[in-house]
C-alpha cells in the first residue's frame, strides 16, 4: 500500500521551480511565436486592412503591435531576456485579446478561452520571475 501512495505522489520525478519556469517560459514563447505570432507577421499585408482594431488606432497599427508582442517578447520570453517584461507585454496583449476583442467569452466558438489561459501563464512568470534557466538570471539583471 505504501508503494502505491508513494507512485502516486510522483516523487521520482524531480522538484525545480527553475526547471518548472524554463518548462513555462519556453511552451507559452515558443507556442505564442510560433502558432500566433508567426502568422501574423508573414501575413501581415494581408491581414493589416481587416486585423480588428480594439485600441482604436487603426487595424494596422494594432497588428502591428500584436506582431511586437507576439514575436519579439514572445521570443525574448523563451529565452529568458527581460523575462518579467515580456511577459507583461504578453499579459497586456491577451487581456486586450481577451477583454476586447473576445468580449471576455469563456465558452463558443469566438471564445476567449485561450487568451485567458495565457493571461494564467504569463502572469505567474511576470510574478515569479524567468528563474535560474534565465538569460536575465546570468546576466544578474532579473
């Protein structure tokens, strides 16, 4: 009985906050630059004329802005630079994306529900911080 409980304890897997934060760091950098941030930077002229405009800055100049966050903080994310940063861009971006432009839905098929999961992760890496797997932690920055 006791060799059960301990299985499902899952104590034979390691415990790192730090491995735990690069784990975090590099699935959300690297899925938003990937699957959202990538697309939108290659179809960007395409896209710019009708990419919605919740800031009210012209649809342009928002994809603009999505491509930042989505590209460059979601790659500096990934690799730990300015970790706490880009990840309050991020968190600034998805909460627009989810408050504005999903009008907060958590459930059909224009639902935000993706953009609030995000907002979960990049608010705990802007509390924690990127860890010790961080380029900000090397260079004594973070």
């Amino acid at each position: 009985m006791n060799a059960v409980v301990k299985f499902f304890q899952l104590n034979f897997l390691p415990r790192s906050t730090d491995l735990a934060l690069l784990v975090l760091r590099l699935w959300l950098g690297l899925t938003i630059l990937l699957n959202h941030g990538w697309s939108k930077l290659a179809g960007f002229s395409q896209m710019s004329a009708k990419f919605p405009d919740p800031l009210g800055v012209g649809p342009a100049a928002s994809l603009g802005l999505a491509v930042f966050a989505e590209v460059v903080m979601a790659a500096l994310l990934a690799l730990g630079l300015f970790t706490r940063f880009a990840a309050l861009v991020l968190l600034i971006e998805l909460g627009v994306a989810f408050v504005r432009v999903h009008g907060h839905a958590l459930g059909g098929p224009m639902s935000g529900e993706l953009a609030f999961l995000y907002l979960a992760g990049f608010a705990a890496i802007l509390i924690a911080g990127g860890g010790k797997f961080a380029v900000d932690r090397s260079t004594g920055a973070q």
